[in-house]
C-alpha cells in the first residue's frame, strides 16, 4: 500500500506502542470483506440452505458472514436483495445495543445505508427507521439500497442534521451518528483516504462531528440511546468527541456495549484531560485486531426517566381511490388499506402514525403513479411487497430465463393475464405484465445486467 503520511505514523506509534508493527503488517494483507443476510426478505436458516457464497459466520452479527470472493454485484442473490455487501467492522456499532422491534430508528449520515439497512432487519412491523443523507447524489443511492432490498418503513430524508428536529422532535429511540471522519479506519482498502489525510482535516472532523452529535439529541426520546460511531482511529475523533458531549451534556452517560461486541473490540483509550471515568466503555476495532477494518463506537444514553403515557398515533381518515384500490386487490393476497397514502398522482405504503415530514426523499413503499385510469408500478413494489402478490413467476438461479430476465428480455408465464413478481428461490428480484402467456420486463433498465 501507499507510505502512510509520517505526522500520522507518528500518532499511531503513540496511540499503539509496541503493538504499530502488527498494524503495519495488517495494513499488508487484503481488506476483509463481509455481507449481510437481508432477513427482511430470507431468514438466515431459509438462506443457509441455499448459501454457496460463504459459511464462515461474524461472530457479532447474527446474519453476518466474512466474504471470500470478489465481484458479486451481478449475482442472483444480490440482484433479488438477499444480501448487502459491507465491510465487517462497519456492522459493529449496529450491534452495539439490543434493539426492540418496535422502535424508531434515526441514522443520521446513512449512505449508502448498510447501518441503515442492518438497523432495519432488527425492526418487526410498527418498528420505523427514517435514513437521513444530507448529499442528494448519495441520498439517491441510500434510496436505491433501501428499494434493492425491499424494506418496508422507511423513510430517506435529504437535510442537514441541524433540521431535523423541526420534523422529528423527541422522536427516536435509537439514533446512529455514523459521523463523516478522516477515514484512517479505511487506509488498507482506500488510498484516496490516505491522500486525503491531514492533521488539519482531523480536527475540522471533529468539529463538524460535535456538531452533528448535539444535533441528535432533541431529536431523542427520554432514555433513548445514541449510537456515535467513525472509522478512525484519531483520539480527536473519537473519545474526545464523546468526552465534549458528556461535558456539554450532563442528562447522558457512556453505556457498554453488547457482549458480543465488547469480545470483539478494544477499549476507548483515555488521554491526558479526559473527564468520562468510563471511556474504556467506548470500543474500537482494529485491523490488527479484529477481521475487518479500522472503527470506533461509543453508546450514549439518556439519563431521563422517560414518560409511560403512551399517545394514540393520529390517523387521517384515509378517502379511498377507486383506481388504487382496484390495482391493489388485484395483484395483492392481502395489506392494510390505512397504509395506503395518495398524493397527487403518487401513491405510497406506510405505516399510519408516525409523523411525515413535508420534504422527504422517499417514503415508506411507492406503489406505483397514477396514470389517467390505471396504476404505473414502482420497481419498490414489486421488492418490497412481492411475498403478497398472486402472480408469481419463481426461476431458479441458474436458469436461463432468469438470465434472460435481468439482461431485460420477456420470458414465458403460464400465468393468467396481469402483473406479477418474479423470484428466486422464493424472494422477489423484480416485476413483470403477464399477457397472453409472456412475461413483459419491468426490470429497470439501470439495473440489468449487460
């Protein structure tokens, strides 16, 4: 790999002491990478059945497995959303705390949305996860993760950090500060990392990080936790950062972090000044250490007891479309009509009681656009919703429909007439018409393989 800058040579030899050769030699070997099951869309037993990418499990994600081979992103599984590629060590500040399934989530710095995506698998069906990203270009790409693996309840907002408490005040249970960081964690797998690197960019980072952290907190229910999170190693980053916070705010304290996690990381290291008694609570994961690359984590918790008075989530009076209600039930076994939102000519599928904000990305699951008489589905319906409709054209990974149908072409259906999903072994990879015993491509054209 390329020389490191000698300024941050220096603070590593400080930071790991006579531990910096075996970093170097790590820094060596090839960047580990790792994918997650999409439990979302296959249980990780129904998966196990099927795998042939990779057996060898992460030891603190439940449906995580290390990944040995390259170039995925054209194969069956990834295509129907089965798995997300992420790197090993970016799993772990999503394992940080045992998550309730009916929870709201917050990330606030989501792209491209694997802590999103993973936060998302913990959450049952009134759980709510809103993905914030404040780049437009990256919000887009997030939004497309988000549709490839067919999650309901999700809600991608395009804002800075500082203006989301005008739409989600004291609303979340669990926030994620990913925080943007200097990215001395991705050295070995990244050289424009260590083009970029800088003592100056160091502490601009950690400015820009506080910030960001003190934005999440009237964001945060009474209790809730934050989840702050870099893939540095630079103290300034890090436990300085978490050490600021506490200072500045008294109501929180530093929490441990899951077993799994802590046998799996470092402690926070404490420096001359730090005032958090507990900073070894915070966890770091080196690639000396640890199968993965550079990352630090640290839960917060609210201290304040929170209220037991629990609100009755508003409910509009939902006036149905005639139009929307026909298309639904004709391709649908079953869902619920109070999730059904239209507005204007886009409709969309959410769960009811949860604030909207006006500005939002994307919301819940587009069902489709109206269109004069009839409904133009979205590829997010078919993906999100393709367990529950009636006409479903199952191929298996091999075949050579299902090559044909991801190069865009029409295959055969002995179906009747309307549309239909198709799938691979039992999850949705994409939608098609049926008419007269052909299936016409609805794969999106950006997505097909060449």
């Amino acid at each position: 790999m390329k020389n490191l800058p000698e300024a941050f040579a220096e603070r590593m030899k400080k930071l790991l002491g006579d531990e910096y050769p075996l970093y170097l030699a790590a820094l060596e070997q090839e960047p580990v990478k790792g994918f997650r099951v999409n439990t979302d869309k296959i249980s990780v037993e129904a998966f196990e059945k099927i795998n042939t990418l990779s057996n060898d499990r992460i030891p603190y994600v439940e449906n995580g497995f290390y990944l040995h081979t390259d170039k995925i992103g054209n194969h069956p599984y990834h295509h129907a959303g089965m798995i997300y590629v992420q790197e090993p060590g970016a799993m772990a500040p999503a394992e940080c705390v045992e998550i309730q399934p009916d929870w709201h989530i917050l990330d606030m710095c989501a792209a491209p949305g694997g802590k999103s995506t993973q936060l998302k698998n913990k959450l049952g069906k009134s759980g709510v996860l809103v993905s914030n990203e404040i780049i437009p270009s990256r919000c887009k790409v997030l939004t497309g993760n988000i549709e490839r693996l067919g999650l309901r309840n999700v809600i991608t907002t395009c804002s800075d950090t500082g203006h989301l408490s005008r739409f989600f005040h004291k609303s979340f249970d669990l926030i994620m500060v990913d925080a943007p960081c200097s990215g001395e964690g991705m050295f070995r797998k990244d050289e424009e990392a260590v083009n970029q690197w800088s003592e100056e960019n160091v502490r601009l980072c950690a400015e820009r990080q506080l910030e960001i952290l003190n934005n999440a907190v009237p964001l945060l229910k009474d209790g809730g936790y934050i989840v702050y999170a870099t893939c540095t190693f630079s103290l300034e980053e890090n436990e300085m950062v978490v050490d600021s916070f506490l200072r500045k705010h008294p109501e929180f304290e530093l929490k441990e972090v899951t077993p799994a996690v802590r046998e799996n990381t470092c402690d926070g290291v404490c420096f001359d000044g730090c005032e958090c008694e507990k900073i070894s609570l915070a966890r770091r994961f080196y690639p000396h250490k640890s199968k993965g690359e550079g990352q630090f984590m640290a839960v917060l918790k609210s201290k304040i007891e929170p209220s037991h008075r629990k609100e009755n989530p508003k409910k509009c009076k939902i006036k149905e479309n005639p139009i929307v209600t026909e298309f639904l039930d004709s391709v649908l076994t079953n869902y619920e009509k109070d999730n059904v939102i239209v507005s204007g000519d886009k409709v969309n599928y959410f769960t009811p009681g949860f604030p909207i904000p006006d500005a939002y990305f994307s919301c819940g699951v587009t069902v489709g656009e109206i269109r004069k008489n009839y409904i133009q589905p979205h590829h997010q319906f078919f993906m999100a919703m393709g367990k529950d409709f009636k006409r479903k054209i199952n191929l298996s990974p091999d075949s050579e429909d299902l090559k044909k149908y991801l190069h865009g072409e029409e295959i055969e259906a002995d179906l009747p007439n309307g549309w239909a999903v198709v799938t691979v072994n039992g999850c949705t990879i994409g939608g098609a018409k049926v008419v007269s015993g052909k299936a016409k491509n609805h794969y999106p054209k950006g997505l097909r393989t060449v």
